[in-house]
C-alpha cells in the first residue's frame, strides 16, 4: 500500500486535494449508489436493474434517503429504445437505389476529363460522400444529407448532414458539416480523395439559409424548440391538474429529483391529470464546486430535454398554471374546485374518483415524510408507472458531447479514472489511489489500447496535468480541453443565456458530469477503473 506523504509535496497541489476532497464527490463516476429505502418498487425501474446487488440494501432499512453524491443519472434515452418515427436512413442500399435511378434517367455522365470544376449539385457528388461517410463513421446512422454546395476551390464541396450516433437511443438529429475534395474513381466516378474535419464545410451551414434571402442566423440549434406553451382561459378550465408543491426533495442530488419527478409524473399520468411541473431547479451543493452552495433558479431545461418532455407528457409551467389560476378566481365567482392532499399516505387509487380541477399535494411534512417520491412507495408502486420514456437529456449538452465526439471523428478509446474522495479514503479503497497513479495508468493502458489512439479520460481528478505521463503513447482528451464549447463565444453559452433572461450561465459540476459520461459512452474501447483498472471493489471493501 502506498502512503500519501503531504509535506513532500507542493502546498497547491496539496489546495487542489483540498479543495477536490470538499467539493468533487459529485464527479465520482461510479454506477450508482444510491440507498433508497423504498419498501417495495418496480423491477423495471431502470437504477434497481443497474444494480442488482444494491437490492438489499433498498429493502433492508426504511427510511427514505438517498445518498446521492456519486452517481451518474441515468435518463430514458439510456436504456429505453423509444418509439422511433419511421427513420429514413441512408444506408448502402439506400445509395444503390438512387444510382439505379440516375442511370436510367440518361443524365450526362461526367466524363473524366472535365475536372476544372466539380459541380457540386450533381447527385454523384453526394453519392461519393454518402459512401465515403459510411465506410469511415461506422458507429453514426446517417439521417438527411443537404445538397452539397461548392467554395472557392474548384475540386472541393462542402457537404450538410443529420445524424445520430449509435449509442443515442433518442431519435434526435445532430448537424456536421465538412468540406470534401473530388478525384475520379473506377469508370469515372466521384470519389473522395480528401476530407476536412468537423463543421470544416462552413459553406454548407451559411447557404441554405442566405438562399432564401434571409439574414445569416445565430449559430444555435434551430431544432430545439423549447420555448414555455400558455393554456388561455378556456382551456385552463378544461384542464384537470395535479399539483405537487415543493417538498423535501428540494436542493437534493439529481438523482432524488429525478426519482421523484418521475413519480409525479406518473401519478399525474395514472389519474389523467396534467402535471404542474416547476422548471426551477434547486442544484445542490456538490455539483457546485466553486460556491460549495445549493444554488436556487437553476433551469430544468439547462438539464433536461423540456420539448420532448412537452410531447411525451401532459404538463404546465407552474408559473403559467399560477397566473391563470389567479386570475381565474379573480374574475368568477366560483372559484376553482380544488383538493388538498396533505399526506402521501392517501394513495393514489383514492383520488381517482375525485373531479376538483385541482388535485393540490401539499409536502409539509418533516423529512423523510415528505419526499415526492413516497407517493409512489407501497400499494401505490403497482399502480404508478414512472413514464422514464418522457425524460431525456438536453439536447444542448448533448450538442457538446457530439462536439468534443466528432472532433475526434467518433474514434476515440477512453479511460474512466476514478479518483477524489474514494481515492483518499484508504478504508474503503485500499488500492485506487495507487492503481490510478500516473504510472500505474501508463503501464495499465499500454495493456489495453493501442499506442498513439486518441483517448479520452473521464475523470473527477481536478488536477489537469495529472495525465501528462499518458501523452508519451496517447494522444490525450480531457473535458477541460474542450472549454470552448460553453465559453462565453459558444452556441451553448448564447443558447442558456436566452433561456436565462439575457444573464450568463454557468457550466455547473452537474453538466460535466453528464457530459464526460456521455463522452466515454461513445468509445470505442472502454477502460474502467473498477474491473479494469484496481480490484477495489466500487462501493468499498467487500462489496464485490
Ligand atoms: C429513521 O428515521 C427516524 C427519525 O428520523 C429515526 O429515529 C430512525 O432511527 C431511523 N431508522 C433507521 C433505520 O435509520
Ligand atoms: C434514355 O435514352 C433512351 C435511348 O437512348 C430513350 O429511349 C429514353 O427515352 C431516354 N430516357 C429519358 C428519361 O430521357
Ligand atoms: C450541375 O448539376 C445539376 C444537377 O445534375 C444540374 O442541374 C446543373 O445544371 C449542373 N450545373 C452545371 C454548371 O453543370
Ligand atoms: C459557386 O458556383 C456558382 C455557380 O456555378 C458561382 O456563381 C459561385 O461564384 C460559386 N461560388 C464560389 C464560392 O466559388
Ligand atoms: C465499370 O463499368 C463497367 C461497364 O459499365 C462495369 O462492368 C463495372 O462494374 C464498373 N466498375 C465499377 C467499379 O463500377
Ligand atoms: C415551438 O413550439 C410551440 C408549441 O410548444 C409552438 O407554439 C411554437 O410555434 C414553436 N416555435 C417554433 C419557432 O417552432
Ligand atoms: C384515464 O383514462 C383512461 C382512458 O381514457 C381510462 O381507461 C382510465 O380509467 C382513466 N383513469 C382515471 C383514473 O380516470
Ligand atoms: C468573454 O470572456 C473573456 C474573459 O473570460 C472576456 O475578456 C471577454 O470580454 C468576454 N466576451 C464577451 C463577449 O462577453
Ligand atoms: C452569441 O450571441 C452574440 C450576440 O447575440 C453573437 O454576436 C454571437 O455570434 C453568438 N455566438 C454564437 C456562437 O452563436
Ligand atoms: C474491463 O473489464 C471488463 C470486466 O472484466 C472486461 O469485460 C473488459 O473487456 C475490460 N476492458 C478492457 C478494455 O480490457
């Protein structure tokens, strides 16, 4: 065992534990550990199915709590295929079909000799790139290409298209666009002889827009489409709502959150209520490494896909459920029928009968008496079924994982290095703090990925320079080397602020979490430090 000798070592280095010690335990990537006591739940749910061994410990002791400091959330688009819209790929088969057309259709063939210039228009441009883009991504499907467009090289295109990794269960698009040049292949045919990198063909961004006349638009994702619906009177009192005001689960890790939003969510399904959700979100203390503060007002949708949450879900802004609900009361002399409920002990299956406009469920119990998630604890859990489908990532932080993703062309290994709190507590990990020394990852990678990979280190040690042993066979990836992507000149920095009144946002302990998880998802190679790494086990000594 190796001894940690401090006075040896340079009083920053020692700050920076320090400061990681106190503030990083919410990047300790290990799968969840989470101690719920739930006294019974449903097998599907997706954290008891991630860890089967934890099933003990859910059963074993009954008050509610989660100990949450460590996990990775997991969100429906992870384990659940969704119904996926008829998706038209393009697929090899795909390729040949429109071949088959073009040649019957007696276009002129371009003939070898007249390479002044490559019309990029020409359906054959694109046939060229399709398959060149197919042989090279193997891991991306391959969704909409736009018509190439030409710059100011006479033998280059730059090409437009949609796509999705392999990995993204969602069916959501993400955007590249690259510059390709053009030689001739068998029979004179266009063929790919080189290609720039990602977003290279900035040509096929700026045209399809400046076509129509319009003025260039803001660099953002015009696919989000995340803005808060109103109601209108009338059909605010066609509604039928369930309320859930802010209970204990408030300022608590994600993954309480989550849990428990979910379980409103479900019972507002199981009684075809709309669900009054509050986009403001509490995030708590160890996503904030600067502040070490809960910080109120943070966005739902800096987190959480809103717009597919719109779709998937009945739900109203509670702000905007408010304000007409004042003003209803105001202006009728009846006022709106509500219900209070003021304990979870009134079951769900009671309030089916119950026709109040307002089902209002009141959490003013002592902890853990008022947790959310209780609700759907007991009888109830056979009834409820948590709707994981309806809950995905952001779409902007998933912008950035396909970002830092394509950068390296979607062929990147990655290390999963665990350090932080559980590489100081001896205790529980006698051997991590060694088996994730500088030199002992340099001698365990070299047996695990190929030299001179790209390869990309998920971690929560602070210390940036921590991996430079690894540079001397890797080329090495850190989040940090992508800070660009939620600078104050990124898209995702002018997107948050917009949902933000105008004022900046941070990039919090939580979303890089989420997006260094979401990174190492996408390797080709994955190394882990628990299993592949130290033989401590996860969750301390003798748990594995
Ligand atoms: C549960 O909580 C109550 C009150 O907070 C406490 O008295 C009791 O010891 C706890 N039980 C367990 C198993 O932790
Ligand atoms: C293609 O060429 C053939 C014979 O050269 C002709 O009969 C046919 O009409 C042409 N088809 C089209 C779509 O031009
Ligand atoms: C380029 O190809 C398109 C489609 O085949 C054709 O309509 C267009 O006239 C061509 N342009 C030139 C300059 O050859
Ligand atoms: C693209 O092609 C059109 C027509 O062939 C030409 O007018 C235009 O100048 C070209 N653009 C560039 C950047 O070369
Ligand atoms: C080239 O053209 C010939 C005759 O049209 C055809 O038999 C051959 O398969 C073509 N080769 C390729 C690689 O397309
Ligand atoms: C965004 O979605 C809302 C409905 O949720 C719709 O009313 C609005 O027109 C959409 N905005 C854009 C720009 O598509
Ligand atoms: C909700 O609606 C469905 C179908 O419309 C119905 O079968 C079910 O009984 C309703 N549930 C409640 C609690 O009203
Ligand atoms: C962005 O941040 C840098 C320093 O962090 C500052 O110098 C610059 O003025 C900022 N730019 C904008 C547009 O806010
Ligand atoms: C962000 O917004 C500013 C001001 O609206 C704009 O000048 C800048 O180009 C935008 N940056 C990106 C990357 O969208
Ligand atoms: C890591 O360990 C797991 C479980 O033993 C194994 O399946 C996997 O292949 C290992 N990964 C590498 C990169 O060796």
């Amino acid at each position: 065992m190796k001894e940690s000798n401090p006075s040896s070592e340079p009083i920053g280095q020692n700050i920076i534990k320090l400061i990681s010690n106190l503030c990083f335990s919410a990047f300790v990537f290990s799968v969840l550990i989470i101690t719920v006591i739930a006294i019974t739940y449903q097998p599907p749910d997706p954290w008891l199915e991630s860890a089967p061994a934890l099933t003990k410990l859910f059963t074993e002791s009954e008050n509610a709590t989660f100990k949450d400091d460590s996990s990775i959330l997991k969100t429906g688009e992870d384990f659940i295929a969704p119904a996926v819209p008829p998706e038209s790929r393009i697929t090899e088969a795909a390729i040949e079909t429109t071949e088959a057309k073009l040649t019957n259709s007696n276009s002129t063939h371009s003939g070898c000799g007249d390479l002044q210039r490559v019309n990029c228009s020409d359906p054959r441009v694109l046939i060229a790139v399709e398959r060149f883009n197919l042989r090279l991504f193997k891991t991306i499907v391959f969704l909409e290409y736009q018509t190439p467009v030409n710059t100011s090289k006479a033998d280059e295109c730059d090409v437009l298209w949609r796509f999705r990794n392999k990995k993204d269960k969602s069916w959501r698009r993400y955007r590249d666009f690259r510059r390709f040049r053009f030689g001739f292949g068998v029979n004179c045919s266009y063929k790919v002889v080189h290609a720039g990198g990602w977003h290279s063909g900035v040509n096929a961004r700026r045209s399809h827009r400046s076509r129509v006349g319009r003025v260039a638009p803001p660099a953002r994702d015009e696919e989000i489409n995340d803005t808060i619906p109103s109601l209108g009177e009338t059909s605010f009192r066609r509604g039928k709502y369930l309320y859930y005001s802010r209970g204990g689960d408030y300022c608590k890790g994600m993954n309480q959150y989550v849990w428990s939003l979910l379980c409103g969510l479900g019972e507002a399904m199981y009684l075809n209520r709309t669900f009054v959700l509050d986009l403001s979100v509490c995030l708590a203390s160890t996503y904030n490494p600067t502040t070490n503060k809960d910080e109120e007002g943070k966005d739902f949708r800096y987190y959480f896909d809103f717009e597919h949450l719109k779709e998937a879900a009945s739900i109203v802004d509670e702000g905007e459920f408010l304000r007409d609900w004042r003003k209803w009361d105001r202006s009728h002399k009846r006022k709106l029928p509500v219900k209070k409920v003021v304990s979870h002990k009134t079951t769900p299956m009671q309030l089916t009968k119950d026709r109040s406009t307002v089902l209002w469920r009141q959490f003013d119990a002592p902890e853990p008496e008022n947790y959310w998630y209780r609700v759907c604890e007991g009888q109830a859990a056979k009834y409820i079924h948590r709707p994981w489908h309806a809950l995905w990532k952001s779409k902007r932080l998933m912008n950035i994982v396909s970002e830092i993703s394509g950068r390296m062309d979607w062929d990147f290994d990655a290390l999963h290095v665990v350090r932080g709190d559980k590489a100081k507590n001896t205790q529980l990990w006698p051997h991590l703090d060694y088996d994730t020394s500088p030199d002992q990852l340099l001698a365990k990678a070299k047996a695990m990925v190929q030299p001179w990979r790209n390869l990309y280190i998920a971690t929560n040690e602070p210390f940036y320079n921590y991996f430079d042993k690894l540079r001397s066979q890797y080329k090495v990836h850190l989040l940090d080397d992508y800070k660009e992507l939620w600078s104050n000149t990124s898209e995702w920095y002018n997107e948050t602020a917009a949902l933000n009144n105008g004022r900046p946002v941070e990039f919090d302990g939580y979303m890089r979490v989420e997006v260094d998880t979401e990174v190492l998802y996408r390797a080709k190679t994955r190394v882990e430090t628990f299993y592949n790494l130290t033989k401590d086990c996860k969750d301390g000594v003798f748990t594995c």
